[in-house]
C-alpha cells in the first residue's frame, strides 16, 4: 500500500495565529522600549543624585566652615578682640561714650559768719545762708578704654573699664532753694549767698566722685554693661542655651577672686 502526502493546513488554520503573534510581537517591542527607557532614566537620576549630592557636601561644607569660624570668635583667646573690633558701632553716646547711670541728690550748702567787736564784748549778730540744689550725677564709661573678657562655661565674664563721673554735675534749677539770716547790725547776707553760689559747681565736681556717690550707683552701672554685652552675644547669635546665657561684670577695683570680693555680680537669665 502506497503512502500518501501529508496535506498543508488550510489557510483558515493560519489566520487563526496571525493576530496572537502580532499581539506577542507588539508587546515585546514595548517591553523592550519600557526598559530602554528604564535605564535611561536611571542612569539619569544617578547623575542627578551624584550631583546633588556633591552640592549638598559642599553647602554642608560651607556650613561648617562658618560655624567654625563663628565659634573660634567667640573663644577664650579672641573673644576679647571679637568684642572690641565691634565697639565703634556698638556705642550709644558720640564720642565713645557708654552712660551707665544717674544718681540724683539734693545737695545743702551753708555758711555762717558770726561778727563780734570791742573786743568780743559786742555780738553784732551771725548771718547764716543756706542753698538747697538738686543735683544728678551722672556715670558712663569710655568704650575704648581696656576691656577683657572671659569664657567660662556658658558665662562671659566681663572686665569693663572704670566708670566715671560726667562733668559738670547737672542741677535743676527749678528746685533750687536759697535762704538766709542775718544778726541785728550785719549787712552781709547778700555777698555772703554770692560767694556761696559760686562754689556750687566745684564743690559737686568734688562730690560726684564721693564713695558713698559711686558706690549708690556701683550696681546700676553694673547692670547696664551686663545688658549691653548681652545685646552684643544677641546680635553675633551668641546668647542662647548652647552658647552664653549668663554674663558677669566687674569692674577695676573689685577682685573676684577675693572671699569678700564684690557681693553681687548681675547675671542675666
């Protein structure tokens, strides 16, 4: 018996396929396209996170730097000239000039001249004058005078110049008060409260460097340092909890380290 040919499939068979095959071929390509530009864009965002990168290190590096530097101003060896490099534009009066205080005081002038003649037989009376005068005295500190400031912990000890008094005392004129008495044969009150009056200015140029003077006002000039160091850390970001929340002012003739050394130094909180 003879073998016969195997038939081809019919056409129909093979239309059947076409379109599962395009299908498959369609969708190949697009994941081949997909990835393409998968690695595109990956190698892309590498770059842009290299670079980015870089420039984060660079401002971090920056940051650092300047952190640094602000830091290394405000250390125990150089704080002081941080401060005083600061000071021309830091002062409040012309001239250098940082008030610190006023003391008002009334101050008393009197005189007495008792006249006898006859050889003291014959009292010719005693004329007594008397003024009354409001003072202020008023202190400040030169600013370019010598500072020295400390570092210890989180407290800036400050050693400020001496404090002077402002001359000429101020007086209110307003409040002045005269008075006078005379005996029954004297006629010299009038030159007497003359003379008197004269002598007002001076003597309180005197008076205004009177302990007792300085000393009502030692604490008050005290506190206006401490405040004015303190708007100095506040303006160079320095008075906070990680750097200086206290600062401590002595002046030239206290001795901190004296058991009986200045009774209260002003710490600001």
């Amino acid at each position: 018996m003879n073998a016969s040919p195997s038939n081809p499939p019919p056409d129909g068979q093979l239309a059947r396929f076409r379109w599962p095959f395009a299908l498959i071929a369609v969708v190949g390509l697009a994941l081949v396209a997909a990835g393409a530009m998968l690695r595109g864009c990956q190698s892309s965002s590498e770059r842009m996170i290299k670079a980015g990168g870089t420039e984060a290190v660079r401002v971090i590096q920056a940051i650092g730097q300047e952190t640094g530097e602000v830091l290394a101003r405000f250390n125990q060896g150089t704080i002081t000239r941080t401060f005083t490099e600061a000071l021309p534009t830091l002062s409040r009066e012309p001239g250098g000039r940082l008030e610190l205080g006023a003391l008002k005081v009334t101050e008393v002038f009197s005189g007495t001249d008792n006249l006898k003649t006859a050889w003291g037989l014959v009292d010719l009376g005693t004329t007594v004058t008397e003024i009354r005068v409001p003072a202020t005295y008023r202190y400040y500190l030169r600013l370019h005078d010598a500072w020295q400031l400390e570092v210890r912990s989180n407290i800036c000890i400050v050693h400020a110049p001496v404090f002077r008094a402002a001359q000429p005392p101020a007086i209110n004129t307003a409040g002045l008060e005269k008075k006078s008495t005379r005996g029954w044969a004297r006629l010299n009150a009038d030159s007497q409260m003359a003379e008197l009056e004269r002598d007002i200015t001076p003597t309180l140029a005197r008076y205004a460097n009177d302990p007792r003077h300085r000393e009502a006002v030692r604490e008050e000039c005290r506190k206006t340092v401490a405040e004015f160091v303190r708007d100095w850390l506040l303006r160079e970001n320095q008075w906070r909890a990680d750097r200086f929340n206290a600062v401590r002012v002595y002046f030239p003739d206290e001795n901190p380290a004296a058991p009986d050394g200045p009774a209260a130094h002003l710490e600001l909180k």
